[in-house]
C-alpha cells in the first residue's frame, strides 16, 4: 500500500491494483413495508408483523406505499442522480427459504433512479465515485440457524420492507476508499432521513464485488461478489482477504472464477457460495400485478423543495461563513447530529474555540465512552457557556478542562461549578501584581540570573506564580505583569 489512499499488491515484478464496485442496500426510513401496511418497527417478536401479503398468502395482491417511493426519489436527488419519470417493477425470481413468493420484486431495466454521482474527501484530494442507479425492491426474510441444532427457523418480519439498492460504479480503488463511501451515503440519507443507516440492526448492508488487474491495465478483471456484509470494517477486511485470493490465483497461472462469495468474520477469508448469476438466470419479468409507475416533474419538483441542506452544501457554508478549515468543516458535517450539534454551540459562542473544543476533547470522550453526539452527557447549551467564560477570561484553558471532566459525570451548568469549587479565575491587576512581587522578592538570587541573559527563566516565574494561585491566575495578564516588572 502507498501512503494514499490507493491499494496495490505487489508479487515479484507485478503490480496489482484492485478494482471495487458496491452495490448498498439502504432500509427505506418508513413505517410500513413496500406493498403492504405491515410494520417495520425493529426487534419485534419473530412473525409479528407479517401480513398476508408478505407471507405471499394465494390470492393477495401488492400495492405501492407512496412514501417509500417520495424516499427513492430524495435520496436519488442527494445523489446528485436523474430521477425516472417511469419506471417498472420487476419479479426477480430464486428460492430462499426465507422468501415466501419464491420471487423479489425488484426493478431491473427501468429503475426509480439513474445515474448520479457522490464526492468522496480523501487525504490526496476529492474523489468522485458514479452511481450507476438506485432501485426500490423488497426484502427477504431471514433465516435462523443457532436456535434449534436440527432445524433452520424463519423469520418473516423484515419480508416486505423497503429496500434502496444503489449501485455504484467500479470506481473505488481502495479500502479507505469504501470507508469513506459508505459513510458519506449514511451520512447524506441520515441528512434526508430517508435511512438511518443503523449497521447493527441490518438497516444498510452492501454486496461487494472485487476484482484485479495489473496496474495500467483497462480491463477491469474477472469480479467476484462478496454478498451480505454488514459493517464497513468487514468490507475492507474482505476485499483485502479476496483481492490477494485473486492475485495469487493469477500468479500461479490460474482462472478467476465469476462467483458469489461469503465472508467468514471470523476466519477471516471468503469461500464460495455458488457461481455467479447473470440476469437472465433470475427471468426478470415485469410484475403483472404492478403498473409501471409514473412520475411527473412536478412531483419530482415539490420533493426538490423539501430537500434540506446537505453534507457537501453545509460544508462550503461552514467554510465560507465561519472561516472554518476543510477538514474542520469535514468533520463537523459527516454526520446530521453533529452538525446540528455544532451550529447549537455556537450560536452564542467563539466559532474557533467551539470548534477546537468539540473536535478536541468531546469527540475524546465521546469516543471513550463509546457514544453517539446525539448521547453526549455535555449538552451543546453547556458546553457554549463554558467555551464562553473561557473566552471572557472567567476561566483558563486549563481550569476549562477540570470544569469539563466534572460535566462530562454529571450535565451541569459550568456556572455553577464555578462558584461551588471557586474556578473562577484570577483577573485582578492588583492582586496579580503583589502575587509576582512576592515571587520576586523570594527568588532574587533567579531575577539576578534573569537579567543577565538567561531568559528561559522567564517559564520558572509564570510557573512559581501559576502554583501559588492555584491555577487560577489569567495566564495572559501574568505573562505581562511579569514582563514589565522583569524589565525595570
């Protein structure tokens, strides 16, 4: 690997670069399933929110829920992406045990949404990833295999719920790349609410295909598909397992087989699943029970009003209105909480200290208490009054940071704090100035050396002074105390 963000694997002479294309499927932010009026509240008792049309009962028939179809078209407008005035519902047909019709209904040649594009913030620069489509399709069930030693069990609550499946193109190169991919799209479909991008509760999971090619090659490589990962970490440990898979197999003179894949978290590796499907193996056909559905630009125009400001716009804001860095700005964006919390913060306090504070220790804590800034035990009301008594001068940095640890056991007012341990910090001229005489008076013997030329001295007084007030003493105003007094 190079210190970008590019992944290489080298065997003798041979430089291999791997090409990635994800194909994500995002649960649609909603409180009903695709075709029926079931719930998809998550955690329910197995087989609670089945209706007869999810269990494919004989005779029942789907009808489209509208505001799954509203939550297609938001998020293919954050894609930056065309929105379709007509596309069609496929039935896509295999057998899972866990999928009761022995079909899907997907979209296959004429999706919801076409292309689009997403702007990636990498270390050597921006990088811009093509969305090949999204598509609206339902869910499977799912199958349990740790229950019962003798039997698999099914489960039928998630069959039926909204799937967005956007297909990007094969343009990430790394690793880092897919990192930094998958958490931009959570981020902009947390923004639109359209999924709350939940990894743990299988509400965004992608399909990995991979393949290699010799650096300056223009073919892309024979792919593999890597089915069902569920967390960004297990992607990136995938492709790096299946990248060298291929290139030793290349090496050793063999043929790469286009198959689907399983990643074992636990073995670290892939194995085989089967060979890969082409699409006239699934006999896409339209669903006879569906019409092709039909969406005029004025529909398409009232969602564009409802847009809100997105990751990418909210970054160049930040930027030009509050002086903020790129990678300031960056940061403070990539999610919806944080950017909320942030602009919270500074609605009443300095944008610089607010910023160094909130990326600097909240993010510590936040990180080793393992919490989400929605959880933060430091509300933003808070942490804006103790960015500003430490802006008036009420507090030192330091004494900011003891104030802090006390907030961050309990939410309370840093005021209150204040007062009750007496913080407050020492910003009279006058008590400063007897405070350094008496430091003086008792240290001649290191004025005399002072003066005489060893300046680093200088750090021994602002300490002596800095021990004897308890920390307390406006570092600023002790520094030009200390100086003037020094020089006479």
């Amino acid at each position: 690997m190079s210190d970008k963000s590019e992944f290489f694997i080298t065997r003798d002479q041979n430089i291999y670069e791997v090409v990635i294309g994800l194909e994500v499927h995002a649960q649609v932010t909603s409180n009903s399933k695709l075709f029926s009026s079931s719930s998809t509240k998550f955690g329910a008792e197995p087989n609670t929110q089945v209706s007869l049309v999810d269990a494919a009962f004989p005779g029942m028939l789907p009808v489209i829920n509208e505001f799954c179809v509203k939550q297609a078209i938001k998020t293919g407008i954050g894609l930056k992406a065309k929105i379709n005035n007509k596309s069609v519902f496929d039935r896509k047909n295999y057998f899972y045990a866990d999928l009761p019709q022995g079909y899907q209904i997907s979209q296959y040649k004429y999706p919801i949404v076409g292309e689009g594009m997403v702007t990636l913030d990498m270390p050597e620069g921006q990088k811009k990833v093509g969305i090949e489509r999204l598509h609206l399709e339902q869910d499977a069930g799912k199958s349990i295999h740790d229950i019962d030693p003798n039997s698999t069990l099914v489960d039928l609550n998630r069959s039926g719920v909204a799937l967005m499946e956007i297909v990007s193109k094969p343009d990430l190169r790394s690793p880092d790349e897919v990192n930094s991919y998958i958490k931009k799209l959570r981020s902009i479909m947390r923004y639109l609410g359209t999924c709350d991008g939940n990894m743990q509760e299988g509400s965004l999971r992608a399909d990995v295909n991979v393949s290699v090619r010799k650096k300056g090659s223009k073919d892309l490589g024979t792919r593999c598909e890597i089915k069902n990962v569920n967390s960004i970490k297990f992607m990136q440990m995938a492709i790096i397992y299946e990248a060298n898979r291929q290139v030793d197999l290349i090496e050793d003179g063999k043929k790469i087989d286009q198959e689907t894949r399983l990643f074992d978290t636990k073995k670290n590796e892939t194995r085989s699943m089967r060979s890969k499907e082409d699409a006239h193996d699934y006999r896409y056909f339209p669903d006879p029970d569906l019409l092709p559905l039909e969406i005029d630009d004025e529909y398409i125009n009232k969602i564009k009003l409802e847009i809100p400001e997105l990751p990418d716009e909210k970054k160049k804001r930040f930027i030009d209105k509050f002086n903020l860095t790129p990678y300031e700005a960056t940061i403070l964006v990539s999610d919806i909480e944080t950017s909320k919390y942030f602009e919270e913060v500074i609605k009443d306090s300095d944008v610089k200290l607010s910023t160094n504070w909130i990326t600097g220790e909240l993010f510590a804590l936040l990180n080793e208490k393992g919490l989400d800034i929605s959880d933060s035990p430091i509300s933003s009301k808070n942490l804006s009054k103790l960015v500003n008594f430490i802006k008036d001068g009420t507090i030192s940095g330091k004494i900011a940071k003891t104030i802090f640890e006390i907030m961050a056991e309990k939410d309370e007012d840093p005021e209150k704090i204040i007062n009750e341990k007496g913080l407050k910090q020492e910003s009279n001229p006058e008590e400063l100035e007897k405070l350094i005489d008496q430091i003086l008076n008792d240290n001649q013997d290191k004025v005399t050396e002072y003066k005489s030329g060893k300046d680093k001295l200088f750090g021994f007084f602002v300490g002596q002074a800095m021990k004897v007030s308890g920390g307390k003493a406006n570092p600023k105003l002790l520094n030009e105390i200390l100086k003037t007094k020094l020089t006479k």
